[in-house]
C-alpha cells in the first residue's frame, strides 16, 4: 500500500468545484496514499494548485469543443497518466470524468454525484451498467443517492451510498469576519436584527417565498428587522417589484453579488434557505460554521445537513414560512449549536472516518 496514489479527476477548478476537489483530497491527508487531481478543463492557475490540496495537479486544460463527442483526446491523456504510478482508484467527479475514467484506466472508478438527475437518461444508465463490475456510485447526500438507486434498480445498495460534503471547520472559522465588522462590509445597521439569504435569483433558489413569507410574519417580529439577500440573477427586478408590492421593500435589502461571503455570515441573526430541491446545501454548512442559525425547506439535502424538524418548513408554503420566523425570534436558542453540529457530522475529520468505511472503499482495497 505505501506509495500507492489516488487519481482524482474533475471536469474543473471553477466555482464550488475546487473546494470539491480539496474535499476529496483532504480524505487521505495522514494516510499512506497520495493524491494526484486531475483537471479536464481550465487553464493552470496557482490558487487552483493550493485549492486543489493534492500532492500534485495537473491541467488538461481541453476546451469544451475537445471534450464534446466521444473526447478521445481526453481519453488517450488520461491513459498515459494512469500508467505513470501505481493508483489505486479513480475519484471521478460528475459525468464527463466517469465516462472518461472508465474508457481511459481499467481502475476502480467512484463516481461522485452532486446533483439530481444523473441517471435519468437511458444513455447514461446503459453506460453505469456496461461498467458496473468496477464502478461505485458515491451521492454527496441521501436524497441524491436515492434518486440514483431508483434509476438503477438492479444495483446492490453497497454500491450506491453517500458521503456529505463537508469542510474545512477550522479554516472556515478562521476566515469568518466578527459581526460589527461584517455589517460595515455589507452595508448593514449594527443594531438591526438582520435575516439572510445567499443565492442566485433564480427560480430554484425561491426568495420569491422568502419574500412573501417575511411579509406575512413581519407584523409580529422585532421592531427594525430587515432581511438581506445576497446574490444576482435574472429575477432580480421581479424580486424587487415582488417587495414593492407586499408593502416590505423598506425591510429588504439586496445586496448584489458579494464574493467570498461565506465569511461575512456572521452579519446574520438567522440564515434562511428557500431553495428547491437543493441536492445537498453546501451554503447551510457555512452559515451553521459561522454560528448563523438556520432555517431551510424540507426538501433535498437540507433536512439532511440541518436535522431538526422544528428548522424546516415545506417547499413554496409562505405561511408555514411566516410561522417559523415568528417562532424563531420569540424563543431563547443556545449559541453554537449547529456550529458543534458540522463539526460533529461535516468536517474533513469526520468524512475520512466514513469514507474508509464504506464497502465500496473497503471492497476495493482489499483487492
């Protein structure tokens, strides 16, 4: 086992995707295995090579026109570095690396799915089972891996499992921007109570919900509250007109596109997430880190991430919505609470401990 890698091969380094990568990575920190990612596509950057917390990165750097069709290029490529060291597995994230990984290596290959509808299509269900004798399917939450299951009928259920994303709690906290601070950044009053969304405005993130449900409570909560959205997208003037109409656009406060906002989170007295179906909820983790609580749909992978019925509320129902803002300003909470949570279930700690016990990982290493 010692000197033994770990392929890891990703479409790309862009947006969520290299904290992806380092997730996975992070998985065999202190282990006798070395990680080598793999980038399809996306030009060399250095914070991508620090991102990427491997032992070492390499981008194919194709365009999305090379990786079209049947991608024999990227396929010939990722041979020749599949016989430059002794890899033990393939960590293939999304559609494109499965397929690719499959074709190029006669590796074990552990396909990582962030989304809902990857084996809905016939073709891809042909392919899964053309190469399930070595492939492993791997859901980053249990509403994903059951949508996977029943597309996939006939495949064992140690085949198809879940590992939460998760993240690096003491980096994520050291980052974090005390609340004053926080405020100043976002253009916030310091002596508001303040409820937050981050997304994009977009259909399937719902503040169109949010919106209705803080108008319907906003009459019994604290005096100058405000909520505060973060993000942009094409139902940015519905939204606004949306606030006009319900009488409460001078209690909302749209903030823009703010990078990097993960650390100003602490600027939030409670963090709402209205999504639809979101397959896991990666932006909960964050807040809960930062110490915001939470409330979110009971849809997707929030019920997962959160765990607490009396912190959920069902899809597009306003005034379900408007009863847990009330509820939640006229109750006494303990600070840290879904801090202590992620560091319980969704740390990279936490992950590597699972992870090594699946009977995926266990089958293939014992080979």
């Amino acid at each position: 086992m010692s000197g033994r890698w770990i392929l890891q091969f990703c479409h790309c380094h862009y947006g969520p995707f290299l904290d992806v990568a380092r997730q996975y990575a992070a998985l065999f920190k202190e282990t006798p295995y070395k990680v080598l990612t793999v980038y399809l596509t996306g030009e060399p950057t250095d914070e991508a090579i620090t991102g990427s917390a491997s032992d070492e990165v390499i981008f194919l750097n194709f365009s999305s026109k090379q990786v079209g069709g049947l991608k024999l290029a990227a396929i010939g490529a990722l041979k020749t570095i599949a016989a430059s060291r002794d890899f033990a597995f393939v960590i293939a994230h999304r559609a494109k690396p499965t397929y690719i990984a499959c074709l190029a290596t006669k590796l074990p290959v552990i396909s990582v799915h962030h989304a809902f509808g990857d084996y809905r299509r016939a073709s891809r269900r042909w392919f899964a089972n053309a190469f399930r004798n070595r492939l492993s399917l791997l859901a980053v939450s249990n509403a994903v891996r059951d949508d996977i299951r029943r597309c996939l009928p006939g495949w064992s259920a140690d085949k198809i499992e879940t590992l939460h994303n998760r993240l690096d709690v003491s980096a994520v906290e050291a980052e974090i921007i005390p609340r004053d601070a926080a405020r100043e950044t976002l253009g916030l009053p310091h002596d508001s109570l303040v409820i937050g969304n981050v997304g994009r405005l977009h259909p399937d993130k719902d503040q169109a919900t949010l919106l209705a449900g803080f108008a319907k409570a906003l009459p019994n909560l604290p005096e100058g509250v405000l909520l505060a959205i973060a993000g942009s997208g094409p139902l940015e003037n519905s939204l606004k007109t949306q606030a006009t109409n319900l009488g409460i656009a001078d209690h909302v406060r749209f903030l823009g596109q703010v990078p990097n906002i993960r650390r100003l989170f602490s600027a939030f007295d409670l963090f709402v997430l209205s999504s639809d179906h979101e397959p896991f909820g990666m932006v909960l983790l964050e807040a809960m880190a930062a110490g915001a609580p939470v409330l979110a749909t009971d849809c997707g992978g929030a019920p997962e991430v959160v765990a607490d019925a009396e912190k959920l509320f069902p899809l597009r129902d306003a005034s379900a919505l408007a009863g847990k803002l009330t509820a939640f300003f006229s109750i006494t909470r303990t600070a840290g609470e879904d801090l202590t949570r992620v560091k319980h279930h969704f740390s990279d700690a936490s992950a590597r401990h699972r992870f090594f016990a699946l009977s995926m990982v266990q089958a293939i290493l014992t080979k």
